[in-house]
C-alpha cells in the first residue's frame, strides 16, 4: 500500500472543497486498484458528490438544517454550534474508497471527491489519500 497526506485550508465558513484532481495526481499511472481517502479529524467528512452546478451548495443547506449552528449541542467549545461538527461525520463519513481501472479513478461523469467542512475552528485539514493495488 502507498500512502500519503495532502493539507487544505478550508477558511472561515462551511465549505465544500473538491480535492478529485490531487486524488487523480495520488493516483498517477497506478494501473488497478483502490483509492482510499481519509479526513483524519473528528469534525469533517468526505462526499462524492457532483460539484459546480449547486450540488455542493445544496449539500451545506441541508446539513445546515439537519445541524443548526445554535447552542442546542452538548459539546458547546468553541464557536456556537461548534458540536453539530462533532455529529455531521455520522452522515458525512470520514472515508470514501474509489476503484481505480485502467490508472484512472472509476468515477461518474459528474462525481467529484470532496472534503466537508462545518468547523470554522479548525481552518487547516489532513486528508490521508491510500491506495492498495488490485
């Protein structure tokens, strides 16, 4: 298995972040196999979703409304609302395993790899990308 971490800022608010080019670049001229990609904190979440044409945007209201940012969160540290972060990677994974034929990610049309992030606290992320050869 080959491993490595890439970093990200995810800045100030609720962010969706497409990371599928720096997964396809892990990936390079591997030939089959699986990518595994990993966010290691206890806030975040990885989705593949569609991006760009109000997906993602959509994917930020919902869980908005499944997770207020309010002071209904028992783990209440940090910002307010900072403990539906805590809750969000329960519906949001922390994972996502994509096969990889041919070197290339075995992705739909219009699917990207994407890190969730509703944690204003925590600007920075460490995304472990994995792939083990078929």
């Amino acid at each position: 298995m080959r491993s490595e971490t890439i970093e990200l800022d995810t800045g100030s608010r609720d962010t969706v972040v497409d990371i599928t080019a720096q997964c396809a670049t892990f990936v390079g001229s591997e030939s089959d196999g699986l990518l595994h990609v990993f966010v290691e904190h206890a806030t975040a979440g990885i989705a593949i979703i569609e991006t760009g044409a109000g997906s993602d945007d959509d994917l930020l209201t919902a869980l908005g409304d499944l997770l207020p940012a309010d002071d209904r969160w028992t783990h209440a540290h940090g910002s307010r609302g900072h403990g539906r972060s805590h809750v969000m990677p329960a519906l949001v994974p922390p994972y996502a395993s994509v096969p990889v034929l041919g070197g290339r990610l075995s992705l739909g049309t219009w699917q990207s790899i994407c890190l969730v992030d509703l944690n204003v606290d925590n600007r920075r992320r460490t995304v472990r990308l994995s792939f083990l050869p078929g």
